[in-house]
C-alpha cells in the first residue's frame, strides 16, 4: 500500500512540474510559436556577450569562505555551472580569466565544477572570468561540500556558506546592486525560505529531510520547486535561475538557529537509484 501511494505521489509531482516546466518553456518562444534562437546558447568558438564573471568578486567570495573557515572545516569550495535555458549546450564548455593584457585558461570538471587560481595581475587589471556560452544561458553558483557525508546528505552549514559566498561573489542573477542589499539585509540568515536562496540537487527531488541528534522534519512542499505549491496562478520562471531546473530547486530555513550547522539534509530523489 505504501508503495502505491508512493508511486502516486511521484506522479502526482510529475505532472505538476512537467505542467510548469512547459509554461516556462513557452517564455522562449515567439508570438508566431518559433522558437526565439537570440536567447538561447549554442556552441562557438567566438561568442558575442558571453558569460562573464568579475574576477575581483569570485575572489572576494573565496577570501569570505578562507575567513570563516572555523564554520566549515574541512570543506572544499568549487564554483558551478548551471544551465538557465532549455537548449544551453553543457559540454564542451571552456573557460578563461581574461585580463587587458592576458588570458589564463580554467580547467572545468565533468561535474561543471571549476576553481580559479588567485592571480595578482588578474586582481590588478579587473579581470573577467569569461566562458564560450552567451550571456543569460547559464547560472553560476558555489558548491561547498565537507567530505566522508552519508550518500545524499549535504551539511547546513556548508549550504548556508554557499549563501554567503554565492552572494559575496556576485554570482547569482540579481545584480551588483541587489546582491549588496541582500547582504546588508543578513539574506542568508532570515528564517523565511519562501525569501531565500536557490539551491539545486543533483537530481529530480522527491523530497528533503532535515537530521540532527534523533530530531527529523521533512521540508514541506512549498519549500521545493521554487515554491510553485504557493501559485494560484503559473509563475513566469523565465527570467528565474530554477527555470529548467525547477523538479531540483529547494529552499532551506537558513536563519532557523535550531537547526545547527551540522544538521544533515538529507535527499530523496524520485529515481531511487540515486
């Protein structure tokens, strides 16, 4: 019986989320039905307004994670790719630090996952960190990971250090501008997800679990999915970092201090071989 009703639910939250996920694909299309090319990304090798990140503000991110490290220790900070669009090619990516008078080439991972060197000529000239997709066709984020964690299980703390060095390094979709404010206003650490950070699993959830010292509590349904439980009405998510990942986008109570840092959040996908 359990089994039934667990199957149920999964495709209960299938339907829904193919139901979103087609209203955001709609975004990208024209009025006449064909697809807008101009704001997806295809592979170049010599791309027009391409991706680019400040330097200055990924190593000011990682300064941030170096400062605080008494909070995650052990931990080892990578940034990530995404993608933000339906058709944004993720192999074959590459990279590089791109200064006035240089360029320096970045390793990125199979995982999408890179790091960059700390280079005082890259600091000096304001260097960008740029890759071969166009701008909008991807989000980037940091991954903060301890090692030796149980098999799809992520530390809190580590997720809330992502927060902060997300935001500190200018790497979500906000802006400069907003980002400062979000810091100014301890963004990071409200209690209320529904005003939080995007953070994305590795696969399709089915649910997510907050475990500390035998204390269990599941995260209800408007904290997954972007929150779309909460909509009466389809959301645009076409503009929005989760919009071709919205059956892997959670929030978390970063600023619920019950939870400590060490709290395990625990994963349930909806492929159970995960």
């Amino acid at each position: 019986m359990r089994q039934i009703k667990r199957f149920c639910e999964v495709l209960f939250f299938s339907s829904v989320l193919n139901l979103f996920a087609d209203s955001a694909a709609l975004a990208y299309q024209k009025k006449d039905g064909s697809q807008d090319r101009s704001a997806t990304s295809v592979t170049i090798s010599t791309t027009r307004n391409p991706v680019d990140k400040s330097y200055r503000d990924m190593v000011a991110g990682m300064k941030l994670f170096e400062a605080k490290q008494h909070l995650h220790l052990g931990a080892t900070l990578r940034f990530k790719l995404l993608p933000r669009q339906y058709e944004t090619k993720m192999d074959g990516i590459s990279m590089k630090i791109v200064g006035d008078t240089f360029s320096i080439p970045v390793a990125i991972a199979a995982d999408q996952t890179f790091t960059i060197p700390i280079n005082q000529k890259a600091l000096d000239e304001d260097a960008s960190v740029n890759t071969n997709r166009a701008a909008g066709s991807m989000t980037w984020r940091v991954e903060i990971r301890t090692p030796n964690l149980p098999k799809n299980t992520r530390r809190l703390g580590d997720l809330r250090m992502e927060c902060e060095v997300g935001l500190e390094s200018n790497l979500t979709s906000y802006g400069r501008v907003m980002n400062t404010l979000l810091k100014s206003t301890n963004w990071c650490g409200v209690g209320n997800s529904l005003s939080g950070y995007y953070f994305f699993a590795v696969s399709p959830l089915f649910s997510v679990t907050l475990s500390h010292n035998g204390r269990r509590e599941s995260l209800p349904i408007n904290y997954l999915y972007a929150g779309l439980s909460s909509f009466s009405t389809k959301p645009d998510l076409s503009d929005k970092d989760c919009a071709v990942l919205l059956d892997r986008t959670f929030w978390l109570p970063l600023g619920d201090k019950s939870w400590p840092d060490d709290t395990l959040v625990e994963f349930e996908y909806m492929e159970s071989d995960q």
